[in-house]
C-alpha cells in the first residue's frame, strides 16, 4: 500500500519528488522497508509523545541523507546522516523554518544513529552532541 508514500509526498513534493527518498531499504535495520513509510511512522511515533513542533519537524527530516545515496552502496546507506545535514538547512531554509528549529534538525540528521545507544555514550559524548 502506497497510500503513507503518496501522503508524505503531498507534504514537502518538490523536496522529495524523483529524489529517491522512497527507494527500498534491507529490513533489518527497518521493517517497513521503505524510508517514505518509516518517515510517516516516526512521525505517527513523535506526534504521540510531544507536541513540540521543532521535535516534529525533526524527525521529518532526519532520514533526507537517504536520498542522495549513491546507487553503488545501496541499499546500505552508509553517511546519509552527515551528507543529510546540507539537505536539512535548504529543506529548513526553503520552508522557512526558525533558525533554532533547522539548527536542531540538522544535530538530529546528523546524530540519530547514536540515539540508539544514548545509554552506552560516555557523558562527554553527549554533551558534544
């Protein structure tokens, strides 16, 4: 179903219209597979937790890096997460989001891989996040 895919494109579509964002993933890092259907779950997931705006803005641009992988390292996607943080400011930009919102946006583009071991960092790592 395509429905999640053809909605998030309605959202932002010059931003990710024939960008590959929705491109298929391995699903052991993913289940759903697709970035576009992750993207719309993570956002499901954030609107459940906060109302915060610039936490939601967030997470829908924490993925944009996986838009410009190179064909040859599919379908891994090996430092979308520093190559999306320029996508995060011209995506920041182009919407006219405040400053403090694409400044966040871009630390979270750049470090949600270490959320997941947030409890293994030492605390300088943290702090230098």
């Amino acid at each position: 179903d395509n429905s999640s895919d053809n909605e998030f494109r309605l959202y932002v579509p010059s931003t990710f219209q024939n960008s590959g964002y929705f491109f298929q993933k391995k699903e052991d890092y993913h289940p759903e597979i697709d970035t576009g259907v992750h993207v719309m779950l993570a956002l499901k997931q954030i609107a459940e937790l906060t109302d915060n705006t610039m936490t939601r803005f967030a997470v829908l641009a924490h993925d944009l890096g996986k838009g410009i992988t190179p064909e040859a390292i599919l379908p891994s996607h090996r430092g979308h997460e520093t190559c999306g943080v320029p996508l995060v400011s011209n995506f920041s930009q182009r919407l006219k989001a405040p400053k403090r919102w694409q400044s966040f946006a871009e630390r979270v583009c750049l470090y949600h891989l270490h959320f997941h071991m947030v409890f293994e960092l030492k605390p300088k790592t943290l702090l230098d996040m």
